[in-house]
C-alpha cells in the first residue's frame, strides 16, 4: 500500500493586531490633518469674502458721495425774486461735529436740481416746494453704531428724515473714520474734502498679515498681527466754490 505525498501547507500572511491598529492611526492622523486645512481654507474664504463685500459696499457710497459733492454749490440762477438769500446760501458741503470734542462728525451736501422727480441718498422722493422748476436735495452722510458696530449710512429730505446704514455690520467692523475738509488748497473758495475709514475683518492663522494701514484718526501703524485684518480706504474730492449758473 503506498501513500501519495501530501501537498505542503500554504501558510496565510496578513497583518497583525499592531500593524492594523498603527495603520488606522497614520489614516486618522491624515483625515483630520485634512479636515483642519479645508476648515481653515473655508474660514478664509468666508473672512476674505466678508472683507471684501464690506469695501464694496463703502465704494459704492463713496460713489454717491462723490457726485452729491460735485454738484453741491451749483447756484441755478444769479437773480430771481422768488430766490431768498437763504435758498442760495444753503447749498455747499460742510463738516459738522456731531459731540463735543468732535471725534464723530457728519458729511452735509446740498445742491439744487431739476429733475422731476428727484431722490435723495436713500432714493426718497424729494417733495419740498420747487422754485422756478429747481428743487433742493440735501444728503446727510454719517457713522452710526448697530448693534455696537460703526455702519455707514445717509439720511436725506426726501422721507422722515429716517438714518439708513449702507454697510452690512456682519461683514466686519469700521474701525476709524474721518472727514476733513482744508479750505487751504485751491483758488477761488476751492476746498479738499478729505475722507478716511478703517475696517477691520477677523482673521485665523492662516491668513497672512499683509502691508500695515494707518489709523484715519490718529496716523498711527495699525498692526496685522493680532485677531484682526486691517484696511484703509482714503478718497480726497475737491469742492469748487458756488457759482451761478443760467437757467435754461
């Protein structure tokens, strides 16, 4: 009786209890490792986006606020009898201090139009009593607080007289602001306004300090360092003098 040899035993290799459980924790280690970039890349964003739709919305005031400045001053007519001397003198741009120590001010501009209908800043109908087809628009620009945070906004004699902030204050936060108006640049009663305003937007680690802006208010370095991204918005716009225009 013979025996057939029987075929040698395969042994079965595989990871041991060690090797998996080091496995699964290089595979955890790069999970969150992962999770912790796409966090903070989204963080970013979300903060980059916020910074920017606030310089947005400033622009866009600052837009308005140019062409009110342009056209303020212009007198319609040099002399009719339905005219006060207040009416003429009203128009301009001025700088008011809203307390004492006058570290909030206001941006006045008024200026005489004959658009029918005509809306102030907040695109309020503008209904005051015309004269000789002219009617004033007057647009108040200043900074109020919402909810603790400076917002930039405008009232104008079009409506009740209601503030309405044109800056979003969940998308960051006014830091400083100043006006200035310097009646020693130009010839002829010329005037420089000046507006200046700060913002400031949160930041994570991982967003870079940038260049370092200056206070509007105090000119001092304002450091990028710390928990916040600063920036500066600095706009001059000259003010001509009143003049006389001729009635078409």
């Amino acid at each position: 009786m013979s025996f057939k040899p029987t075929a040698p035993l395969r042994t079965q290799t595989g990871f041991t209890l060690l090797e998996l459980l080091f496995a699964m924790a290089i595979v955890l280690v790069v999970v969150v490792a992962t999770q912790r970039y796409v966090a903070g890349v989204l963080t970013d964003r979300e903060h980059l986006s916020a910074q920017q739709d606030q310089t947005n919305q400033i622009n866009v005031v600052l837009s308005n606020m140019q062409n009110d400045v342009a056209r303020a001053g212009f007198i319609p007519v040099a002399s009719v009898s339905q005219w006060t001397e207040g009416q003429l003198s009203n128009v301009g741009v001025d700088v008011r201090c809203l307390n004492n120590n006058c570290t909030n001010k206001e941006l006045r501009t008024a200026y005489w139009t004959r658009e029918n209908p005509a809306y102030d800043c907040v695109h309020n109908k503008v209904e005051t009593t015309r004269t000789a087809g002219w009617v004033e628009v007057e647009n108040v620009y200043r900074f109020q607080k919402t909810d603790g945070v400076w917002v930039l906004g405008c009232d104008g004699n079009g409506g009740g007289g209601d503030w309405e902030g044109f800056t979003n204050p969940t998308e960051g936060d006014i830091e400083d602001f100043n006006w200035t108006l310097d009646d020693s640049v130009g010839a002829n009663g010329a005037k420089l306004l000046h507006f200046c305003v700060t913002t400031r937007t949160a930041k994570n680690n991982q967003i870079a300090g940038g260049s370092q802006p200056k206070s509007c208010k105090t000119g001092e370095p304002l450091s990028n360092d710390g928990a916040w991204v600063y920036q500066t918005i600095q706009l001059d716009m000259l003010v001509r003098p009143s003049q006389v225009g001729v009635v078409p």
